[in-house]
C-alpha cells in the first residue's frame, strides 16, 4: 500500500518546492483523467488522485524545472499503464505502443466502471470474471486498432464552388462585358429616340455601375 500524498508545508509555504496553485491543478487534471473513465465514487476517486500526486511528489524535488501538472501527467499514465499490463498479461514497453490507449476502451468495453469500479488501479488477484472481461474486451480493441486522424480537406459548397469558378474564367467575362455591351448600344439608341429625362439617367447610371465592376 502506498503512502498518502503528505499535505504539510514546508518553510517557504510549498510542497516539494512547488505551490499550492500547482498542487491543486495537477489535483484537477488527474481528477479530470479519472472522470473521462467513469470513475464516479467519491471516495475511491479521491483515493486514486492522492496516490497519483503521491508518486509526483516524490520526484518534484528531484525536477525543480517541471510543473507539477506535468510530472502528475506521467505518473498518472505510469501508472494506469503498468495496471493495464499486470491485468492483460502485456509487456507495457514491448512493440505494443497502444496498451494505455487499448486498455482505456478495454475498461470501457468490459463496463468496468459499471461492474468493477472498486478493482480499478487495485493490485490482484481480481475476480476472475474481471479479469475475462478486460482480455476478451482488449483483443477486440486490437492488434488492428488504430487512432483514426481526419486530414484537412476542401469545403465542398456545391453548385456555389461551381458558379464561383465559372465567373472567374476569362472567356465567361468577355462574353458577359460583350453583352453588356451590345445591351448598352440597344439603350441609348432607345433613349435617343425616346427620351426618357429621368429614366435615361437612372439607366446611364446603371450602366455605368455595371461597367465599373468590370475594371
């Protein structure tokens, strides 16, 4: 049974030469690591955190340059880690580099949070219906499993993109300035022969919108 994680100060006010501050956000991201595996019982999830923080505490001293939230971070997956292996009869440093990733789905796939949460991080023998549970349910975690990653790709926006790239060739522009054009030629031939004051303006105007887009 390992030591409780010793919460006396030292002289200057800190534990193994970090803050108070840093203590208590390595206690939430170790928490927070216990949550996402479903670990709800109070008592053993405070439990876990302390023998977490316990191992981190040893070696702060010895690492003056690292954050107490890091050291915790490693500890914590130390020892997961090394659980994994003892319960699935895996090498945790073998050419397996998925035991944490596989045993984390193994625990999720056996409901050991709904079945078993009592025997998480215990040292064995565990019940032998647990430990059927955890094998079965890692095998079929892998070897194959592997982390998916989603590669950046283009936005699809439909007949938008195809419009988009229609207008930007240049022999589609031409066409579009020609008839401008000859619509340009139609009007003013219509309002010389007519004229429209108001309307003849209100058209030029237009017109010459339409042509100012084009420069």
């Amino acid at each position: 049974m390992e030591p409780t994680l010793n919460i006396l100060l030292d002289a200057s006010g800190q534990i193994a030469g970090r803050s108070l501050e840093e203590w208590n956000a390595a206690y939430v991201k170790v928490e927070n690591y216990f949550h996402a595996l479903r670990i709800r019982n109070k008592p053993l999830l405070g439990q876990l955190v302390l023998r977490v923080l316990e191992r981190a505490q040893r070696r702060a001293t010895a690492e003056p340059t690292r954050s107490a939230t890091e050291i915790a971070g490693e500890e914590m997956d130390r020892l997961v880690t090394s659980w994994f292996a003892e319960v699935l009869q895996a090498s945790p440093t073998g050419t397996d580099q998925m035991l944490s990733t596989r045993g984390r789905l193994a625990l999720l796939l056996a409901d050991m949070p709904g079945k078993w949460q009592e025997q998480f991080l215990r040292p064995g023998p565990w019940p032998p219906e647990f430990v059927a549970a955890m094998r079965e349910s890692f095998f079929r975690a892998g070897p194959d499993f592997q982390l998916s990653k989603m590669a950046p790709r283009p936005l699809d926006l439909g007949p938008i993109t195809t419009l988009t790239n229609f207008g930007k060739l240049p022999y589609v522009r031409m066409a579009l300035a020609w008839g401008f054009f000859a619509l340009l030629l139609f009007v003013v031939f219509w309002l010389t022969h007519g004229g429209f004051g108001q309307v003849k303006e209100r058209l030029i105007d237009t017109i010459n919108g339409v042509f100012d887009w084009f420069r």
